[in-house]
C-alpha cells in the first residue's frame, strides 16, 4: 500500500465542512465518554507523578508550610549513598529470583495441569488458591509458619532431621523467605496465564510434528515456547514491575531487615518518606527508581521484538 | 486500617466545614480569654489505645461529657504510633486535622518544630495548671525548645520483668547495679552442652528504646551536649555493648532482633526459658494476666547513673484546628491529664499513673497494696527520663542499632561496628 506512490493530490473539498459535522461530534462524543477517565487518571496519577517530581527538588517533610528549592542535593545525595546500590542490589535480586521461580514452577504447573477433567479443575484450584488471599493476612499467618522457635515449618523440618532454619531472622535466609512467599502467592496466576496460552496453540501443528517424526521434548522446545512466547512477554514485564516494586510483604513480615537484607525500594522511600521525615529526598528516590524500571521495561521490549513470535 | 481511615477522613472533613472551616493559627503569645461559650463543638481525637484501653477511655470521655456535656469528643483509632504518626502528616500535609491527637515521645520533635502541635503554654498559664505536680523527666519528654507542646498522658517506662518463682526457688535477687549482673546470671543460666537452655536475662535489641538508657547509665551519651556529633562511639558509650556481648557469648543473655522478636521473647518467657526480660512497664498487666508463675518487677539494674527512660504517648492539639475546637480540645487535655481520674486511668490502662498528688492520694495508696509490682517503678519515679530530642533521631537510630543487630546477629566487634555507625550518624547530624 504504501509502496504505491501517490500520483493524485488528494482533491481539496469545494465546500468547507462546517465546523460541528458528524465526524467531529462523534469524536467529541467519543471523547465525552472518556473524559471522566482521563480526568480520574490526571488527578491521581499524573498529577501525583509531576508533583513527586516537582518535591524531589525541595527538603520538604511532609509537614513544614515551606518547601525550599535544593536543586539536585536529594539526586546526588542518595546516588553518593551506598545505602542506595545496597538497596537497587537487593531490589534486583528479589525481582530476578522471583520472577524466573515464578515463571518456571509457573509453566511445569501449568503443563502439569492443563488437562480437561474435574480432578484436574479442582487441583488447579488449589495452586490457584493463594492468589486470592489477601497479602496482609498471606504475611500475618507467614510469620508464625516462620517462626523459628515456634513456627509450623521448622517443627516439619525437625522432625526430617534438619536443624531450624531462622528464616526471616537471619539476613542470610530472609530474603529468599519472602521470595517463597511470593512464589507460593503469584505461581498459580502464572499457571493460569500459562494453560491459556498453552490451549490457544493449535493442536495442528503437534500432530504434524508428530507425523514428521518429532518426539515431546522437540514439540516442546520448537512449538510449545516459541508459540507461549507472547504469553511469556506479558508474564516477564508484569511480574518484573510487581516484583520490583514489592512492600506488602516485606513491610509486614521484616520492616526491611534484620540488618537491612531485605531493604527493598519501595521499602525505603517509604521508610524515608514517613519515618525519617524526608519527603523531598525520598520523591526523588522515586523518580530514579522510576526511571530505572521504565528502562528495564524498554529493554524487555526491545529484547523481546526478536524472540516473541506472534502467530498469524 | 484503611477501613477506619476513610471514615475519618470523611469526618474530619465534615468537621471542617460544620465549623465553618479554617485554618485560624494562633501565634500563641497570649491565649484567648476562656470563653464563656457554650455551643456545643465535636472534637475528634486520633488516638493509639488499644483494645484493653478502650474501656478506660470510654470511662474518661462519659466523666469529661458530664463536666463539659456541649462538647462532644470522638474518639478515632488510628493503629499503633507509627501509623498514627503517618496519618497525621497526612492529615497535616491536606489540611484537615483532628483536634487533638496522640504522640509518641521521640516523633514530638519533629511535630513541634514544624508547628504542628500548638504550644500550650499560655493556657497552662491561663488556667493555673500545676505542671510541677507531673514527673519532671515525663513532662520534659512532651516539651520541645522550652515550649510545652504535649502532656504526658500514657506513660510507661522500661523494667525488668522477672519470673520470681523461678528466683524464689533458685535463690536469686534481680541484679541492682550492672556489676551484679554476672554472679546472678551464672547462677541462673541453665545449659546442655554449649547451649543455653534457660537465659537469665534478656533485653530487646529490636528498638534502640530499651538500650539507649544502658548508653545513659554506663557514663554515656548517643549526641554530643550540643547535639551536633554522635557520642556513641566514646568508650563509656559503648561500655553496655561490651557487656552485652560478654554475656550472650556467655550464654546468660538473650537478645531478640527483627521483627515478631518481641513475640518470641514473650513466649520464651512464659515457658520458663528465660528468667528475667526487659520490657515496657505497660505490659506488667498483661504478664500478671498471663503467666502461670508469679511476677516481679525491678528497675533497670545500674553502673554510674541508674534511670530509665518514659516511653508511651503524650496528648496533643493540632495547631490547624479551628480556634473553638482548640479551646474544646484543650479542655479535654486538661481533663485527661489532670489528678482527680489519674489513678483510675491508670489502672485501666496499665500504664503509670503521672501525678505526684494522685500517687500519694487514697486512691494512689489502695493501687499499690493491688498492684506491688509498679512500686518497683514509683521508688525511682524521678529517674524516668526523656528520651534523646532530636529531629532527627528516627533517622539515625536505625544505625546504631544495626550495629548491634551485627553484633547479635554475626557475632561482630563492638567498636569497629560502632565507629561507622557514628560516622554515619555524623552524616546525618550536618543536615539539622
């Protein structure tokens, strides 16, 4: 189409359109229906964006009537501070742990599952479960599961013979302990996604394979993920931004320790912002980090404009 | 949480606009004359109490409605004093605040010194009110630049909690002075091989609250007199960690780190695993409640001082509620705080009764024969302290006491740990 040059200049119309024709009142019309969305999402995303921008320049504290221009002191504070790398290495090494056990146990539960029968519906169900419980109550009832005195787990643990493990008490182990209840969360959302993605491959393209002499394995690896890849993308960019901007959890069941190993970003503006009274400098953390993850998710496009294959 | 918190946004905003809106700030030289005034006016008050105070401040607003029946007061949890202290930055930030409002001693600071409470020294003027009668340490804690901004209205302090049939049978008294402290815990301290299977003592490592006054009572300090450089590196500052690491390595002292620490120690208590823990005095109620064993109470053992520091809430006005809210608002603290319901308030709560003149009443007498325990407390009434004031001291807290968290946790070296944490502290310190 675009190919074919375009000899006739489109002809100029004789009689100019009055202002208010259809087209135009339809698309005011569309508009209309879209204003209050539009208006809802300018006063409480874009607004807040800008204004958290805007603080980030400022030594506000939430509470003082003045706020004084600093210029860029909060961005060459905090990226002076190792307390920051700390924090983006412990972000990325949540995100990263997270998102790839998730995505695994995610799709062998899925291929695992996704069978047509009631036994396999209901135990679906029951991976599935979790992702309904609420987090706050998900970290209250982890705690004690945790506890390593008194917890559930431990005494499991003990009666295999292991010693106790002290879980979130240990910087050692508290992190990947909140990696395992995130996974035990999100998994079975992941299975979800997965078993729909897996039922939109068509069932063609195994039996050819199969004709032409192609065992499960094969199947697997040159149709099952290069068709799941659309699949995959969505999984990858959407558990990278939760994982990297995870609080709940951590707010809750470590407060960012013991000895800040589970620190995470989120985490910490917020500690800066409403404990230590830093508004300003925390509202700057907040646009690097924001920047941060907005380049990762460019890069995950880019990345994946090469290796997701849309079918048809 | 966020159930409650619309609703009380919602109030809070009604409340603004029945009373006809507006921000009316008091320079607060002079207060207002006491009017004589009658229409009625709603006060919110944002408070922590928990469950087991609700009874008791329900008892205090019923007596305040008889006194003052046109001002009605509505009382508004907003969860423990972290959150509270959230909300009303929120509050503050939107311009719509309750009346009056908790306050946990170390965030007055920075409240005070961006104007969020109204400082109430001239109504204390104007109404004769007898600040003297409180406990120096514990009205100093609500004060900020000499001004007044608060009035003590919970308090507790830090104590000993100690299982006293286990000490009765093992033949033990609770250490009064640090040096004692070894000879008790070696009697004390059960082991199977290299492990303790009874502490004798335990102080909490998870809030710089219960340790900053073992800084205090070894000869030193966390800031310099003039609050511009970190102390906590002097030797006698870091005299209590040297000890403390002596006896957990040891094994006589448990020290609980981290977050649901608090629940362990608990447990390790009433399961006899532990003998003696450090504790608010808030909680003695809930251990007489709870174990099965009877309690003692003792006051934080000595080396060169021996004090404790208050802890608890104080009682507020916001400083951008509307001039008839404030003088409702401070009637009612006037009210919460006074003698005549000291002792009952007191015995609702748990936590200490504030009023020389209420301790020494009837009332204050009956208490003690009840409860012996708080006598351990009262014998050292005027060596409750104020906690370290600084704006800055949620901020730089966090470091000296990771340090200890690395001496706990890793089995690290006092004074290498502790000089960072210092210098970290001093980073801190230049921006104030």
């Amino acid at each position: 189409m675009s190919s074919q040059p375009n000899t006739a200049a489109p002809k100029a119309s004789p009689k100019k359109k009055p202002f208010f024709h259809y087209g135009r009142i339809e698309g005011l019309k569309d508009f209309s229906l879209a204003l209050p969305a539009i208006l809802f999402l300018l006063l409480f995303t874009y607004y807040p964006l800008v204004n958290s921008f805007y603080l980030s320049f400022t030594d506000w504290n939430l509470i003082k009537p003045i706020k004084k221009f600093v210029g860029f002191d909060n961005y060459t504070r905090i990226l002076t501070d190792d307390r920051f790398y700390h924090v983006l290495k412990v972000t990325f090494l949540y995100t990263i742990i997270d998102v790839i056990v998730t995505l695994v146990l995610g799709l062998l539960l899925a291929l695992l599952f996704n069978k047509q029968s009631k036994a396999y519906g209901v135990m679906r169900l029951f991976v599935f479960m979790p992702y309904y419980i609420s987090m706050v109550i998900a970290s209250i009832v982890f705690i004690w599961i945790l506890n390593p005195k008194y917890g559930v787990l431990n005494s499991f643990l003990g009666t295999l013979g292991i010693n106790p493990v002290q879980w979130l008490n240990d910087p050692k182990t508290a992190l990947f302990s909140l990696i395992m209840v995130s996974v035990w969360k999100s998994v079975g959302f992941t299975m979800i996604i997965f078993i729909g993605g897996l039922r939109s491959i068509p069932l063609d393209y195994y039996e050819a394979s199969s004709l032409d002499g192609a065992n499960k394995f094969h199947q697997f690896w040159h149709i099952t993920v290069p068709l799941l890849s659309p699949t995959t993308l969505f999984l990858v960019v959407t558990s990278f931004i939760s994982s990297m901007q995870v609080f709940q959890s951590v707010d809750i069941m470590t407060g960012g320790g013991p000895l800040e190993s589970t620190k995470v970003m989120v985490m910490w503006i917020y500690q800066m912002a409403f404990e230590e009274f830093r508004a300003g400098r925390s509202s700057a953390l907040v646009v690097i980090f924001f920047l941060i993850i907005m380049a990762f998710t460019a890069l995950q496009f880019a990345v994946s404009k090469k290796k997701v294959h849309y079918e048809g | 949480m966020k159930k409650l918190w619309k609703p009380a946004l919602a109030g809070a905003l009604a409340v603004s606009v029945v009373s006809g809106c507006g921000g009316g700030s008091s320079d607060g030289e002079a207060a207002p004359p006491a009017p004589e005034d009658k229409t009625p006016v709603t006060i919110q008050y944002w408070h922590s109490h928990a469950d087991a105070q609700l009874a008791g401040l329900d008892y205090m607003i019923k007596e305040f409605n008889k006194k003052y029946p046109w001002i009605t007061v509505e009382p508004v949890f907003q969860g423990a004093y972290t959150d509270l202290q959230k909300k009303l930055l929120a509050a503050q930030a939107a311009k719509e605040v309750p009346a009056v409002a908790n306050v946990e001693v170390s965030a007055l600071p920075n409240f005070a010194d961006s104007g969020v409470f109204m400082d109430l020294g001239p109504y204390i003027k104007r109404d004769k009110v007898d600040t003297n009668d409180f406990s120096k340490g514990m009205l100093k804690a609500y004060a900020y630049n000499d001004k007044q901004y608060g009035l003590p209205l919970i308090v507790s302090t830090s104590v000993f909690v100690y299982n006293k049939t286990m000490f009765d049978k093992e033949g033990v008294k609770p250490p009064q002075t640090w040096a004692e402290i070894d000879e008790f815990a070696k009697k004390l301290t059960q082991k199977n091989g290299n492990e303790t299977t009874r502490y004798a003592l335990s102080v909490p490592g998870w809030d710089t609250w219960y340790y900053d006054p073992w800084v205090v009572n070894g000869g030193g300090s966390i800031l310099s007199a003039d609050k511009k450089t970190a102390t906590i590196d002097q030797p006698d500052s870091m005299k209590f960690m040297k000890k403390f690491k002596e006896w957990k390595d040891a094994g006589y002292m448990h020290i609980g780190y981290g977050k649901g620490a608090s629940d362990v120690m608990r447990q390790m208590f009433y399961d006899g695993k532990i003998g003696m823990i450090q504790h608010t005095s808030a909680l003695i109620k809930m251990y007489l409640e709870n174990a099965k064993f009877e309690i003692g109470v003792s006051f934080l053992p000595g080396d060169k001082t021996r004090t404790s520091q208050i802890g608890g809430a104080g009682i507020a006005v916001m400083d951008l509620a509307p001039q008839n809210q404030k003088e409702a608002a401070w009637k009612f603290i006037e009210f919460m705080t006074s003698t005549e319901h000291n002792v009952k308030w007191a015995e609702y709560t748990g936590y200490l009764p504030t009023r020389k003149s209420a301790i020494d009443s009837e009332e204050g007498k009956t208490y003690f024969g009840k409860y012996p325990q708080y006598k351990a407390v009262f014998d050292n009434f005027d060596n409750v302290q104020p906690r370290e004031q600084h704006p800055g001291y949620p901020e730089f807290s966090a470091f000296y006491k990771e340090a200890l968290g690395k001496i706990v946790l890793e089995n690290g070296e006092v004074e290498p740990l502790f000089k960072e944490a210092a210098k970290k502290m001093n980073d801190v310190l230049k921006d104030y």
